[in-house]
C-alpha cells in the first residue's frame, strides 16, 4: 500500500517543531562556527535530543487530525468514516516518531553547519536547502514504515504495531515496509528541503528586521531630543 498523497504530514510538522525547539537551545546558540569533533558530537547529541522531543509533542496533538485524514483519503464510493480509535497506533508509531525526528535534527544541523561555512554567504539559501534534502533522505530509513505502518493501522488493517510489521513482512517481504518510497524521494524530500529553506530565510530575515527596528528606534530617540531642543530654540 502506498503513501497517501499529502497536502502536509505530521512528520513535516513535527520536523518543523523539531527545529525551531532545537534553535532555543541556549547550548547551541553558544556554540563557535569552527567545530571540532566534539562539538560536532555535541550538535548531533542536542539535535537528536531536541528532536525526539518535539517530536513526541507534535505527534501527539496532531495524530487524531492525521487519522481522521488517512480514513478521509481510505473512503471509496461513499462509504462512512469511523471517528472512533482516532489514537490508534499511537504508541507504535511514536517508536519510529522518535528516532525519525532525532536522526533528522540530528543530521541537519551539522550538515546546515558545514555548508554555510563552506558556500558563500550569499548562498545561504542553498545550504539550508541542501540540508533539509538530506536530513529528510536519512531520516527516511525509520519515517517511511514507521508511515506504512500507521496508515494501516488508522484504517483498521491490523490492531498493534508488532502484528503489522510481522504481517507486513510475512507477505510482501521487507520491502512492504518502503512501499512508496517512490513517492517520499517525489513528495516528501522536495517539501522538507524547501520547508526548512524558507524557515531559515524567514529566521534570518527576522532577526535583520528586528536588528533595523532597533537600530532606527535608537536613532530616532536621539533625534527626537535633538528636533526638541531645535524647535524650543526656534519659538
């Protein structure tokens, strides 16, 4: 079975809050651009950390909206959607949630790391890009059965995680657990790569107009003083 077409996963989602959790790490934010292997080892801990965490909040909230989704998506010929058992599979997919999250994070910050040091500033945007691609390529190992297998459970096939994965196995070999894998290097890779793009231009982007807003607050405070005492010496 493969990956339904999507309008944006949760695994997006929560990738994104993976992300901007991680960023508020004050132990990140003090780390120096030249890296040597310790801190690099201390960016993939942090990340992979960051990571899972938000990845464990984010599920949660969002996974009725994703089963009711999937069963929307499922329905053929009118048939009715069951609201019920909206957490189903919960627990089993917070499994591969958790290490899928952790290896994304965990990978695209030190890669995002060394491709701003080694591409132009003014190439920025194709560093972060770069990144995303392939913290969603090696993330993909854990994300894509850990999909298959949620899916199916959100439309009733199997009752519990082990039971899908062992059925799964047994009649369409390993490779049941990757079908659509297609469609995720189609769909999904492009989406993360752009997502986390534009995150990080917005962020930058951010941060310099709050740096300009300061700055012309600051300047505008003097010369309010100055156009003062200019206009009580005119009258």
């Amino acid at each position: 079975m493969a990956i339904n077409s999507k309008t944006e996963l949760p695994e997006d989602r929560l990738n994104f809050e993976a992300l901007k959790s991680h960023h508020k790490s004050k132990a990140i934010a003090s780390i120096s651009k030249q890296q040597n292997p310790f801190d690099l080892l201390r960016i993939l801990y942090e990340g992979a950390v960051s990571g899972a965490a938000a990845g464990v909040v984010v599920e949660a909230a969002l996974y009725p909206i994703d089963t009711i989704k999937t069963r929307l998506q499922a329905v053929r010929g009118g048939g009715q959607i069951i609201l019920k058992g909206l957490y189903s599979g919960l627990a089993g997919n917070l499994v591969g949630v958790l290490p899928a999250s952790a290896i994304f994070i965990g990978v695209y910050e030190p890669a995002k790391r060394k491709l701003l040091d080694s591409f132009p500033e003014n190439l920025s945007a194709l560093a972060h890009l770069t990144a995303g691609a392939i913290g969603g390529a090696a993330s993909s190992i854990v994300r894509v059965p850990t999909e298959v297998v949620k899916q199916r459970m959100q439309t009733g096939q199997f009752s519990s995680a082990p039971d899908a994965v062992r059925l799964i196995v047994a009649k369409e070999g390993f490779r049941g657990l990757y079908a659509g894998y297609d469609s995720f290097l189609l769909r999904d890779l492009p989406f993360d790569a752009i997502q986390f793009c534009l995150y990080e231009q917005l962020r930058m982007g951010y941060k310099l107009a709050v740096s300009w807003f300061c700055m012309d607050a600051y300047t505008s405070s003097i010369l309010i003083k100055f156009n003062i005492t200019r206009t009580r010496g005119r009258s």
